[in-house]
C-alpha cells in the first residue's frame, strides 16, 4: 500500500513539473513563430520583387516551405484568394490560425493586409518593410518575455509538484 502512495507520490511531481515545462515552451515558440514569419516575408519581398508570381501562387510555395503553424496561416490566405481580394484573405488567414502569438503579434500581421494585392509592387514592398520593422520589435519583446517566463514556470511547476507531494505526505 506504501509503495502505491509513493507512486502516486511520484506521477503527480511529475506531472506538475511537466506542466510547467508545457507553459515554459509556448514563450519558445512564439519567438520561433515570430522569427520564421519574418524569415518568410523577406523571402515574400524577394519574389514579389523579382519573380513577378501572382500572390497566390507565391503563398502556396511559402506554405510548403514554412513551418506548420505559420505554413497554416499562409496556406489559407492562398486559398481565401479564390473568392477574396489579397487583403481580405490575409486577414481571414491570420485571424483564423492557430498558433502561439499574441494578439499583439496577429495586430502586426493584419497591418499587411492594408496594401497587400492592392498596390503597386513598391507599395507592397514597403508595406511588408513596415510591418518586418514591427516584427522586429514583437521579437524582441518576445525574446524578454522568454528570458523572464521560461524559468519562471519550470522552476514554478516543479515547485508546486515538491509542494504538493509535501502536503500529501
């Protein structure tokens, strides 16, 4: 009976320091996220720039390349494009995603879908420019909150598992 107490003893420790691990990551991935979307809109810049591709046909290849959740949010807007306007789709595509950013971070990517398809090339250049120089504050606000938080909840979850195993004792 002793030695099922202590197991039991031993998976809920477990579990609590696991737990803060879990919450520990998600500051990891949003700067992971953050850092790839802006990986991709330079590429974005790039073929705009120099390809000449329709958006559409361009986001597709960037979703194939991409990570998945951010691949997800690139993939959608190719295809809203069928029956909406380049702006509306990244819209739709960004507030429909599911992925580690704050809405801070989502507010900086809908700023893209003001000129997106609606513009000139250089328009749109400038306004993936202005919103790569956002991005750059989000990831270092990110990088804060992850050098801060991440420890925080690790050593956090553990203790609350010590806390309780105490207690139960």
């Amino acid at each position: 009976m002793q030695i099922i107490k202590y197991f039991m003893l031993l998976l809920v420790f477990i579990a609590s320091s696991l737990i803060g691990r879990f919450i520990a990551k998600k500051y990891s991935y949003r700067l992971e996220e953050l850092e790839e979307i802006k990986n991709i809109l330079n590429v974005f810049k790039s073929k705009i720039r120099f390809t000449y591709e329709p958006i559409p046909e361009i986001f597709r290849e960037i979703a194939s390349n991409a990570q998945e959740n951010i691949g997800q949010i690139f993939e959608k807007a190719g295809k809203n494009m069928q029956d909406f306007c380049a702006g509306e789709a990244w819209e739709k595509a960004v507030q429909t995603s599911e992925t580690n950013l704050t809405n801070e971070d989502l507010h900086v990517l809908l700023m893209l879908s003001k000129m997106l398809g609606q513009t000139d090339v250089e328009g749109q250049i400038s306004q993936i420019e202005i919103t790569e120089n956002f991005l750059e504050k989000q990831i270092k606000e990110a990088q804060q909150e992850k050098n801060k938080n991440e420890k925080l909840y690790r050593k956090l979850g553990t203790t609350i598992g010590l806390a309780i195993v105490i207690i139960l004792i």
